[in-house]
C-alpha cells in the first residue's frame, strides 16, 4: 500500500484560533462534498454551515479543517456519507484528527497526559502545562504564548473526554472508544505516514490503549485478525483501504468512491 497521506511534524500555531470543535467538525464534513471543489468562505458564510458565526470565523474554520481532514482524503469519504455517528465516536474522531494535524497537541494528549495518568494523583494544573510546554519546546514561544498555548490544549483536551473539569486541578479521565471508533483508526493509520506502530502510538496511547488492554480490544474486532506469537504480531485486514471497510459497515450501503488501493 503507497502511503499518500502523512502526520503534520512541524509545529504552527493554528491551535491558538480553533481547538477541537467537535459539531463544528460534524458541520463540515456533512457539507463539504470531498469530490467536488471546495466552497469559498463567503458560501459556508451565506449557507450557515457554522451557524451564526463571522465571516472571518467561517474562513478560520475551513482554514483548520482543510488541514485537519482535507489532508486525508480516504477519511474525509468516510466522514463526508458517516450518517449516524455516535456522540462519542465523534469526540475521539475529531481528537485524533487533530492529533494528526498538530504536533504539539499529539504529544501533549499522547506522552505528556498519558505519563500523568501513571501518577498516584493523576490531576493537571494550567501551570505545569506551561511548563511542560517550555520544556517540550524550549525557546521557540514567549511565556505569554505558552500561558495561551496551556489555555488552548486544556480546552481540547476536556472537549475530547481527557480532562474533567475547568479549574484547577482538573482531574484526568478517559473517553469510551466503541469498536467503530478503534477499526475507523486502525484503517486510517494503516494509510498514513506517522511515527509508532499500530500496537504503540500517540493516537491510541492519548485514550489509555496501550499493551494488553489494547491487544484485548483488537481481537474480538470483526473487520481484522489480530494474532500474537510472543513477538511475533500479524494484522489479517478483512478489507483493503478504509473505504472498503466503511462502505461495508458503516454506511449500509452508500458507495464511496475512494478510488482503487495500490
């Protein structure tokens, strides 16, 4: 398989002007048709995809989202004709695409939160995020940058299921990841570049599946065979690409013309 689509490596500051806007993301992907040109910021305006916000907001917004799920365009199909998503298979979607699309954010939920949790008092404080910030990225930002920053991660954070609460010390926590969520992923991941492995990533390290609770959640899953044989692993892919799957299961029949795998 060829491998088109890759994990954003370079750090940039959109985070600061949109963080996880989950029923924004809902909005764009039931509107944007992925087959067809994009609309300008002056028609998403005038249509009310994001409701009653500015132009300049719709702008920001189809800015964001063009990176978080333009960039891959398999998924953004499948999010395009996925109907009847649940509430909560939403949530982490949008979490892991901006995992994808933002660097700092996938190392702040994927190591930082995930070393936290380890803890015997697994709570946050926006002052250690700005610490850890200064410390993960040091010298590039100004400390009033960084307090934004902290600001910015600890709102996507919650809104992704991570975080409880919104004074200090907030308390850690992890979202549910129905199978749906995992196979969507696993599928995406197995098309794109990024740094792990399907058993040791960011993504799923950011929700607390790691080792044998994550193995434990691979083998029942229907759209593949995970087997183990001490350090031996294989993957069985029922399907070739993510649309294969999709068009399979989620969508009960509404084709995805994904183009064929290599």
């Amino acid at each position: 398989m060829t491998f088109q689509s890759a994990e954003t490596i370079d750090f940039h500051t959109r985070l600061m002007k949109c963080a996880l806007e989950v029923e924004h993301s809902r909005a764009y992907w039931q509107r944007i048709d992925p087959d067809h040109e994009a609309p300008s910021a002056e028609e998403a305006f005038d249509q009310y995809w994001f409701g009653a916000r500015s132009l300049a907001r719709a702008k920001m917004l189809l800015t964001e989202f063009r990176e978080r799920y333009d960039a891959f365009p398999s998924a953004l199909r499948v999010l395009h004709l996925w109907e009847h998503m649940e509430p909560t298979t939403r949530r982490v979607t949008c979490h892991w695409h901006l995992q994808l699309a933002d660097p700092l954010y996938r190392a702040f939920t994927g190591v930082y939160l995930a070393q936290r949790r380890e803890q015997s008092r697994p709570e946050l404080t926006r002052d250690l995020v700005v610490q850890w910030i200064a410390g993960f990225v040091p010298q590039r930002w100004t400390l009033a940058t960084r307090v934004q920053f902290a600001r910015k991660l600890l709102s996507a954070a919650t809104s992704a299921g991570l975080l409880r609460g919104t004074r200090d010390p907030r308390s850690l926590q992890l979202p549910r990841v129905d199978d749906e969520a995992l196979t969507y992923m696993l599928y995406l991941l197995r098309e794109v570049t990024f740094h792990g492995t399907l058993l040791a990533n960011p993504y799923f390290k950011s929700l607390g599946l790691v080792g044998e609770e994550l193995e434990r959640r691979l083998r029942p899953l229907a759209a593949l065979r995970y087997r183990r044989q001490g350090d031996l692993v294989d993957f069985g892919w029922q399907y070739q690409t993510l649309s294969d799957w999709a068009e399979a299961t989620i969508l009960a029949g509404d084709p995805i013309h994904a183009g064929e795998a290599s």
